[in-house]
C-alpha cells in the first residue's frame, strides 16, 4: 500500500549508457511502460501531457490498484497514473508553452516522477498551433525561460526532446545554450521539423552535436533501421550518443528491450493485456496500442474479431484472458474502486461567471455521466432512451445545449416535460447522455439505487 504521509523522494535519474521508451502519443501509458522496464528499459517517458490538462486534474492515492491518479474531475477519466515500480525511472513529457503553467505542472508532479522532460520536438498541429513542441524551435527565448524556471525551482532532472533544424550551426548553437541553462541531458530526434517517418533520419548531425556538448545525448528516431536489440545499440553508436531512445520500434514489439532476444507477438499482447487488467487501463487505450502491435496481422480472421470488440473483457477473451479479467474486475468493485463520486468533493458544477437560468419546471437532478459505467453502444442512456421511444411509437427527444467556459449543460425534451442535469460536462456528448440520465430516471427505466451504487448520483 501507498503510505499518504509519508513522500518517497527518486533517487536522481542520469542519462548515460540508456536504452529509453520515447514518449509517444497513447501509447506510454502506465502498462506499456511497466512492460518495456520488464523487458529492460532503462528509462520510460509518459506520453507527451499537456500543461493545462494536468492543471485541470486532482492527484489521488487509488489504495487498490497501489497507484497515485490525477483524474480529471469533470467526469473521473485518469490523465495521468503512475506506480512505485516505475517511480524511480520515470519521466513526465510535458507539452507547455508557459513558464509559469509548466512550473505549475512541475510542483504537482516532482515527487511522483523521477525526470521532467519538455517537448519541443514534435511537429503535429495541435503542438504547433499551441506554442507548444516544435513551435519553440522559433521560439528559444520562451524555450530557454520555460526550462530555466525548471531548473531552478525542481528538484528532479530537467531534459527537452527536440529536432534538428536544417543547418547543422543552428542546432549545436541551440543544445549549447540549453546545455549551459543546465539541462540533464537531451534528446534529439534526428529530422527536422518539416521531416517524416519516411524521410532518412540524420546521424550524422545528432554525431556532431554529440562532440560540442558535454551533457549526455540520447539519439532519437531510428525504427526504420532497427529490428532487433542489437540494432538499438548499432543506432546510438552510428550516432555518437550517450543513450538511445526507441519510439515506434517499441510500440510494434516492446520487447525490442530484451538483450537475449525478443518474443512472439502473442506472448508480449498477453503481458500487455495482463498488465492493463490489472492497472484497469481503459479499453479505448487498450485495443488502439494493440492494433499497432498487431499491424497488418489486423486483416487476419483473429484480427478482424479484435476490431469488432469493444470492452477490456472481450479484447482479453480474444488472448484467453476473459475470464481473468472478469474476476479482476469483480475483485475492484467489490474494494470499491473509486467513482466519479469520490470525485465530487472537487467536482466543478458549472461556470463561475454565468449560469443558465432554467425554467421551475425543468425536471434537474444531480446525476452525472460516467462514461466508464456503459461497456457497449447500447448501454448508453440515449440510446435506451431511444429504443424505449421506438418500442412505445413516441416522438424522440430532443436536445438544447448551452456552452460556458468550455463546458457544457443539456436539456432534453420529452413527452411533453423536460430535464437536466445539474452537473456541467466537459462536452457536447456527455453533456445530452447525462440529460437523458435524468430522464430515464424521472421514467422508472433506471433505479437512483444503480445510480448511487456506480458513482452516478453525487451527494
């Protein structure tokens, strides 16, 4: 069990002679990354977490699963979970473009995590038009602040991801003033911004830079040469680094890890799916890092049965792990895993500034969409809502959505009365399920009992 009182400070992560899990997007979640330590990671990033989306959650101690969660509090969903295994071998990616928000970050997370590392590599819009990743390559007095507020006021390692730009003088010039702000390590990805997968990677720049700084760097982006463990190896020393990060060499087969030799895919999935029942790590994440385990073996009979499950349950049954999910799932219910409800005491109910004025015959009650209750399409209390308005040959509800501060309130129609929840959700579709809750509630077609007992209802 996680002592609450009692803080477990890292012991201080270095970066020389590392073979790293890259950060990657919703694949460096806590099971992939507890399976690439086992198989012998060094060092394992989180994918890339953006500054206001940790800022928006709440850190808990989850006594059953022994892990610390920052959830987000709008509907319970985890933003970030991490365990005493990993502890000392981990490092937060944080996408930011603020000093002030990224120290923020920093002061929630430095005692559960062993490094902060800061994106400035990746090229995608979303980064880009955010200030954030690579658009801080333009950028290097808000790039240099943002890591010098870091340093300066953390006690972990602060390190930064970043690409080559097109002239070899502008990238050593940039690793040497981030190397005297004091920077652990860095990592270089060896493209420029404007590069892709497909395009060659740049040894030979990662290798000069390498010779002009003293700090340990960890040479980025050769899955396409790299096969095997050895191939690993071969990559960093063709680059001249301290240390070697994988991405996509690790997210088709993690046990690119393992000295002696790798798996079968199969026996990788099953420690993969395993770990995920046991840190229950949400189906959606589950069978999207599956299907870039499994590739173009998608196609298969086995493959296509894998694309039409949808639950934790039948993504394992398909590995002969259904049964052991099902009693791991039982065994957390019956511990109480916690809810949207153990939620509420930090549950924001609406917009500050503005509320919506309802009419007194608006039916509300206090009932929350928690996406995680409803395993299948049909579930979901709109469509129950529906079936029941075919099956009774009425006209379907209708929703009326109001907006506030990036959350949203629906009002259903039906049958001549109308309802709400009194609960703001984070989007347009949560917020007309948790409408249609109320609804089926008002109706008798779901029990306040049901509702209390999974975190829907909060006190």
């Amino acid at each position: 069990m996680i002592n609450k009182s009692v803080k477990v400070l890292s012991q201080r992560l270095t970066y020389d002679g590392k073979i790293i899990l890259a950060p990657m997007v919703r694949i460096g979640t806590l099971p992939m990354r507890l399976l690439a330590l086992r198989y012998g990671a060094d060092i394992v990033y989180t994918e890339e977490l953006v500054d206001f989306k940790i800022l928006r959650s709440r850190r808990m101690i989850n006594d059953v699963l022994n892990t610390v969660d920052f959830v987000d509090p709008s509907d319970g969903s985890i933003v970030f979970r991490t365990c005493l295994e990993e502890k000392d071998r981990l490092v937060l990616q944080m996408g930011t473009a603020c000093p002030k928000r990224a120290l923020r970050v920093a002061q929630m997370i430095e005692h559960d995590v062993a490094g902060i590392d800061i994106n400035m590599g990746c090229p995608k819009e979303f980064s880009i038009k955010g200030g954030m990743g690579a658009a801080l390559l333009s950028d290097p007095e808000r790039a240099k602040s943002i890591l010098k507020t870091l340093i300066d006021h953390v006690s972990i390692p602060v390190t930064c991801k970043i690409r080559i730009f097109p002239r070899l003088e502008d990238t050593i010039k940039l690793v040497k003033e981030f190397e005297a702000l004091g920077i652990a390590a860095i990592a270089i990805h060896g493209r420029t911004r404007d590069e892709r997968p497909m395009h060659p990677v740049h040894p030979d720049v990662i290798r000069a830079v390498a010779k002009e700084v003293s700090i340990p760097v960890i040479a980025n982006g050769g899955s396409r040469e790299i096969a095997r463990h050895g191939d690993v190896l071969k990559f960093r020393d063709d680059c001249g680094a301290s240390s070697v990060m994988i991405a996509r060499a690790a997210e088709w087969n993690v046990s690119i890890f393992r000295k002696d030799s790798m798996l079968p895919l199969d026996e990788v999935i099953t420690a993969y799916l395993k770990l995920c029942v046991d840190y229950d790590n949400s189906a959606h994440n589950t069978k999207y890092c599956v299907q870039n385990m499994l590739r173009e073996l998608q196609e298969t009979p086995r493959g296509r049965i894998f694309l039409e499950s949808q639950t934790l349950e039948q993504i394992c049954q398909i590995w002969d792990l259904g049964e052991y999910c099902r009693q791991k799932q039982l065994e957390y219910q019956q511990k109480g895993m916690f809810t949207r409800r153990d939620c509420s005491s930090f549950i924001q109910q609406g917009p500050a500034v503005k509320k919506i004025k309802l009419d007194p015959d608006i039916i509300e009650r206090n009932v929350a969409f928690v996406r995680a209750n409803y395993k299948q399409t049909n579930e979901l209390p709109k469509s129950i809502l529906n079936n029941y308005a075919f099956k009774g040959s009425i006209k379907l509800p209708t929703y009326e959505t109001h907006r506030e501060e990036k959350l949203f309130r629906s009002i259903i129609s039906f049958e001549g009365k109308r309802y709400t929840s009194s609960f703001w959700e984070k989007n347009k579709k949560f917020a007309e399920q948790g409408a249609a809750l109320v609804c089926l509630l008002n109706l008798g077609l779901v029990t306040e009992e049901i509702l209390l007992e999974n975190g829907s209802i909060l006190e």
